[in-house]
C-alpha cells in the first residue's frame, strides 16, 4: 500500500540551528511530493513541491527539499531556523490520476529562543 | 485574490444529526477536496470533485457525502452524526487537480456532543 512516514513526531531546535524533516513514502513510481505547514488552528500552506527535474527544489521561507528517489526520501530542510517556523510539518504523496493526497503523520517542530 | 473559504468555522452538533459544511475555492479552480484531520488518524482524504464530477472517493462510510456545483463551490454533508466525526474538515482547490499543490482553506472545526 502506498504509504508516507515521517519518522520524527516532534523535533526542538534552538532559533538560528539549521533543521532537517525526514519523508518517506514507499511506492513502486515516483509521486508527486510536497510539504506543507500548519500553524495552530489554521488550514496547511504548501511550502514547496517535486514533479519532475531538478532534485533540489526551492521554497517560501526559506526552506528547500531534496527528493533522492534511491532512498525513497524527500527531506526538508532549512539553514537557520527563526522562532515563527515553530509549526506542524506535513509530507504527502500524489500519484497521476488518483486526485488524491496522502500525507505523513506530521512533524511538529518546537523552536527555542 | 480571495483562498479558500470555509463556513462555517466552527460548529457544535450532538449525536444522530446532520451537518453541512461548505467550501468556496479560489476564483477559476474547479478541482475540489475534501479532507478531515483528527489527531488519531491525521489527514485523510474524503473525495475530490471536478466540474461537478467525483473523480475519487476515501475510505469513509456512506454518511459523508459531497457535492459540487457549477460554479466550483462544494459541501461536504455528514448524517447520522458520530462522536468520532470530531475533527477538522479541510477543502481544498487547485486548478484541475492535486498534481500543482492544493490551496487549503482554514477548516470547519466541527464537535460532536
């Protein structure tokens, strides 16, 4: 079955730390990838998304993913973490034609002063 | 321009009722989904619509249901209400379909007393 993991649920780093998310998603072809953010009581803003070309995809605030089809991964990261990245950060996986997402679990990241 | 927009943003039902929720996607997107996100089961797609069509539907029992009209605005309706409907409902537009990245609205959080 097609699946998304994100391993860590929650992560705390210190405002300034780079970050790095962990995605995961098994299936046989190569999706359609992206992550999104959700603040609290707030719908999801897309942050940045992977059809085709370019492994390394830029997106808003900074942030920027890396899709390594060998490990299955699209990893998000940032270089210097500011106190408003403080979120809930979710993966998901579109495949052609099926109109759908299924996203990972989540990753909920605390930011330290 | 104008995002997503749902209505209402809260809502309180008891048990055996119905409810309907509503969603207005951005001008000119005709691509619809719908979402609930609970913190047990996470994001879980409901079904997506297009030019008033269901191109797909989740695993979700016969009680939740959805339309679109032609103009692109699109209701879920939930009957026989559960206390596990509890949730967050998010709708969701893009222009002809997830492949581009969804523009989620803020939700309908609904309780179920």
């Amino acid at each position: 079955a097609q699946s998304v993991t994100q391993p860590d649920i929650h992560i705390t780093v210190s405002e300034g730390a780079s970050l790095e998310l962990r995605c995961n998603y098994s299936y046989g072809a190569t999706p359609y990838l992206f992550w999104y953010v959700q603040s609290p009581g707030q719908g999801l803003q897309l942050l940045l998304k992977y059809f085709s070309g370019d492994t390394l995809v830029q997106g808003i605030k900074g942030f920027e993913a890396e899709f390594k089809r060998s490990q299955s991964s699209f990893n998000l990261r940032k270089p210097s973490v500011h106190w408003s990245d403080a979120a809930e950060y979710f993966c998901a996986v579109a495949f052609s034609g099926t109109y759908k997402y299924i996203f990972g679990t989540g990753t909920r990241l605390k930011v330290l002063a | 321009k104008a995002g997503v927009t749902q209505t209402p943003r809260y809502l309180i039902k008891t048990r055996g009722q119905q409810v309907t929720l509503s969603c207005s996607p951005i001008s000119g997107h005709r691509s619809v989904s719908w979402y609930q996100q609970t913190p047990g089961q996470g994001l879980q797609f409901l079904f997506e619509y297009f030019s008033e069509t269901q191109r797909n539907k989740g695993n979700f029992p016969g009680r939740f249901s959805g339309r679109q009209f032609s103009n692109s605005r699109s209701e879920m309706n939930v009957s026989t209400l559960e206390l596990g409907d509890s949730a967050l409902y998010l709708c969701a537009s893009s222009l002809s379909g997830g492949s581009y990245g969804y523009t989620f609205g803020s939700g309908t959080r609904l309780t179920v007393v």
